[in-house]
C-alpha cells in the first residue's frame, strides 16, 4: 500500500524533475491516449462479438459473455473504456487531434458497439465530451 502522496512525489517536477523516475502526466496521457486509439483503430471492427442478429438485444443474446471473451480482448476493452480519461490529461496535439478525427470518422459505431455489449454506453458520453474540449484547444 502506498501513501496518496507517492503520486504527487512522482509528478511534481519540483521534487522529481531531474530524478529518473520523474513522470510527467501531461506528456504520459498523450502516451495513453495516443496508444488507446492505436488499439482501437488495428482492432474495433463491424460485429465484433460475430453476433448471429444484431436486431436483438444484449441481454437476449445466448452465451453473450462467452462472445465478449472471445472476441474483445482485454487491451480493446480498457481502450475503449479509458481513451478520453488519458486524453483529458494529454497536452494538445496535431497528431493526436488527427488520430481522434480518423477514429471518429472510421471506428465511431464499432466503439459504441463494443460500449455497449460491454454495458458501459455511458462511457461514450464523457468520452465525447471529453474529445470534445480537445478538439476546441
């Protein structure tokens, strides 16, 4: 267990800048956020889950987490769910404004699938927000 303190001591430049285990919040959100939407660009894609009917819903769906195990890994769920929380502490971008469009444009409803059979779609609204306040930096 550590104190809530040990974080302050590693992002606080006063006290960590020059030492090799200085973490900077700004630059590791752009990382994150960055690398999030890596993963979801190489993995969201139409039907992740290879549902038979998607005219039904997620709770009539037979075995439907044997699918989300399946067919939704573990680095695709956590992107999906945790880009925006990194990018609202990443440092504006071009290159990361530019990956947000592209997702946006190419991966949008495959990422609101993947929310919801995951049951989190109330993700995509704080996320949206989230990209939002980016885009108008």
């Amino acid at each position: 267990i550590l104190h809530a303190s040990f974080g302050d001591y590693l992002t606080d430049s006063k006290c960590s800048g020059h030492k090799p285990w200085f973490t900077n919040p700004m630059v590791q959100g752009h990382k994150l956020a960055s690398r999030c939407l890596q993963v979801m660009k190489a993995d969201l894609q139409f039907n992740i889950c290879r549902l038979e009917d998607s005219h039904i819903c997620n709770s009539d769906v037979h075995d439907l987490p044997n699918h989300i195990m399946t067919y939704i890994s573990p680095q695709l769920s956590y992107s999906s769910r945790f880009w925006a929380d990194h990018l609202d502490t990443a440092d504006f971008d071009n290159w990361l404004l530019e990956d947000i469009q592209l997702f946006v444009h190419s991966k949008f409803l495959y990422w609101l699938e993947v929310l919801s059979v995951l049951q989190d779609i109330p993700t995509a609204i704080n996320a949206l927000l989230t990209a939002a306040k980016f885009v108008k930096v």
